[in-house]
C-alpha cells in the first residue's frame, strides 16, 4: 500500500495543492523557497508528532487564510485515507481523522511508517543528546506503532514529578510513589525498544560495504536501568538529588545515541561534515532495510542528492529501490534524478504550486 494522492489546504504557502499518480520515487524540484519542503512537511504530519520541522499547529496555517489548514492523504486510491487539520477557532490544536473517524494523533503510526531527513539533521551527531534521541525514537516508531503512546505516558507523567519537584512544598510521596510507577513502567520500554532497534541497526550495517557510504557503529548511551522494578527503585533513590536539581536525572529522556565512524574509530562529533552525513544516510538506508515488510512506508529525502556524487546517488536510488518504501525527495533542479527519470513521478514546484512534470 502506498500514497497515492496527498491534498493540502492553506498549508505554509501552498493554497490548494493535490498531487496525483505517485510511484516508488517521488521527485519534487524547485528553486528554494517554492514549497517542496512544505509539500513534505505536510506528510510528515502523517505520523505521531510535530512534523520533520518540529513546528507548532499555528506556525503550519498559510497567512493568507483562516488560520485554519488541512493535510489529507489517500492510500490505494481512497482505501486508507489519513488527515489532519486545524480549526480556525482553535488553531493550536491538531485533529486527528483516519478513515473520516476522528482519533488521537498515536493511532498514526498503525497505519503508515514514516521516516525523514533533511539538512537540519547533518549536523545531529555533533549538537545536543534530545536531537539524537527524537532521531532514535523516530526510528523506533516506524517499526512499533506503540512507542507514540508509550512516550506520551512517559512524558506526562515526567512532567508532573517535574512539578512537584520544583515545588517549594514537600512533594507528597504516596503521589510520587504513583509516578514513578508509571516512569518506570514505560521509560524501562522506551530504553528497551530503543535498545532493540540499535542492535538490529548494528547486525544490518554489519552486512554492509564500508563505501561509498561511511559505515557507522552504533551503541545505546545511557544509564537507564534495564528493567521496570530498577528503574522504579532508581527513581526512589534519587528523589533527593532531583528535588535539588529540580527535574528527574534519571530515565531515558537523559540517555543517547552513541555514534562513531567505524573505519577510523571515531567519535561521530569529531568526524567532518560529509562523514557525518554519509554515517547519517547510511543509518537510514539500513533502517529501511530492516523495515521492509511491514507497514506502508515513506522516505522523505530533502536536497539529499544535489551534494552527492555521482557514484553515490547510483548506490542511493539502488538501495532506497530494493527498500520497497516509497521515497520522497526534493532538489533545486531535476539533473541530479536523471539516472531515476523513467521511473519516478516529478513535480515542478513554484510559488506554492506543484505541476506535474510529463
């Protein structure tokens, strides 16, 4: 099952855009600032989350509407159809609709697996751990529709011991009690699931050539205990260490994704820019790999060839061929997407407008 047309109303610049008659390789081409990254934005709204530019609901409206916006997308020709959208008198708030139904934005990830680079990205390995872990969690989602819902409950119930910690009074302790047993319960299978993905990543990238894309090796950093009850109790222990720092210093929203480059040994931080970015699609070229098989999936690839070689791009498109996943991507001219002209769809992009390319 695959996308087959995708409609946005008053989304960033585009006013009214569909696009039909899609294929494996989707090409959007455009000068910067025509609307390709807004058409895969929209679809990244697709899946649990804030979207591949993290942006919230009223910052995706177009100027020059309501305020309001809509993203649908149909499946198969209309067997699955997934939106989402926003209300004028709300536009803060994203809904939900799968198959006309309204539903919590989680329920997303049953249906389709979606996963995206762009080049905010290259540059992941050498800022902050909360980039590498949304990355990672990214990864986890498109394999287990579940994490989204085991990550809100986390996040939630951090949230409230975070309160309470902060608070000037003595938090009460049966309540703390009660959180940390939620904490436990879901932060020890989000490390869990974290953990699995990492060494499934590991056994695939082990299969391939160090070239032309540089090989990385992968380890779950972090200090989360490996089960729920060590967890609980770890979270017990450190109730006076974290009332003093005022937050929880314990649980997977503190771990990371350790990265080094394994030709040379190298910390993924200290390697040049083209290293980390070739470690980066190497690492998504093995996850579509080891996702093959399961739910539809899309690839949203931004301006990820135009900085390739040729040699590079030959063994990109060969790869993203045999993922079976349909792939989107976008560039500023249609000659680096030669070598896939035959066989991909291609949209000229200008002003918000998408024409399809005969």
């Amino acid at each position: 099952m695959a996308l087959t047309r995708l409609t946005l109303r008053d989304f960033r610049n585009h006013a009214a855009t569909r696009l039909d008659g899609m294929a494996q390789f989707n090409v959007l081409v455009g000068e910067n600032g025509a609307g390709k990254t807004n058409v895969l934005e929209a679809i990244s709204l697709l899946a649990p989350g804030r979207g591949l530019r993290r942006a919230q609901p009223a910052e995706l409206a177009a100027r020059s509407g309501d305020g309001s916006f809509a993203v649908a997308a149909e499946m198969e020709d209309g067997a699955l159809v997934l939106a989402t959208q926003t209300q004028p008198q709300a536009p803060g708030r994203r809904l939900v609709r799968i198959n006309g139904a309204d539903g919590p934005a989680t329920r997303l990830a049953e249906w389709l697996s979606l996963t995206w680079l762009t080049p905010a990205m290259d540059r992941i390995f050498a800022e902050s751990a909360g980039g590498r872990r949304r990355f990672l969690d990214r990864l986890v989602l498109a394999r287990r529709p579940d994490h989204a819902r085991t990550s809100t409950r986390y996040e939630t119930a951090l949230r409230e011991r975070n309160r309470l910690l902060a608070d000037l009074r003595e938090p009460d302790p049966t309540w703390l009690d009660a959180l940390e047993v939620q904490l436990a319960e879901t932060g020890a299978a989000i490390a869990a699931a974290r953990r699995m993905l990492v060494e499934d990543l590991t056994a695939v990238l082990a299969t391939l050539p160090e070239q032309p894309f540089a090989r990385p090796s992968l380890a779950y950093a972090g200090d989360t205990p490996p089960d729920e009850d060590a967890l609980r109790r770890g979270l017990r222990d450190s109730r006076r260490r974290d009332r003093a720092a005022g937050r929880t210093l314990v649980g997977p929203h503190r771990d990371d994704l350790a990265v080094h480059l394994a030709a040379k040994d190298a910390p993924a931080a200290e390697c040049s820019t083209g290293e980390q970015k070739a470690m980066l699609i190497a690492i998504v070229l093995a996850h579509a790999q080891l996702t093959a098989g399961e739910r539809p999936r899309l690839l949203l690839l931004d301006e990820i060839a135009a900085h390739l070689d040729p040699l590079r791009r030959a063994a990109l498109y060969e790869r993203l061929e045999a993922s079976g996943a349909q792939v989107w991507m976008t560039g500023t001219e249609a000659a680096p997407f030669a070598e896939i002209a035959g066989q991909a769809a291609l949209w000229n992009v200008a002003d918000g407008v998408a024409i399809r390319a005969d």
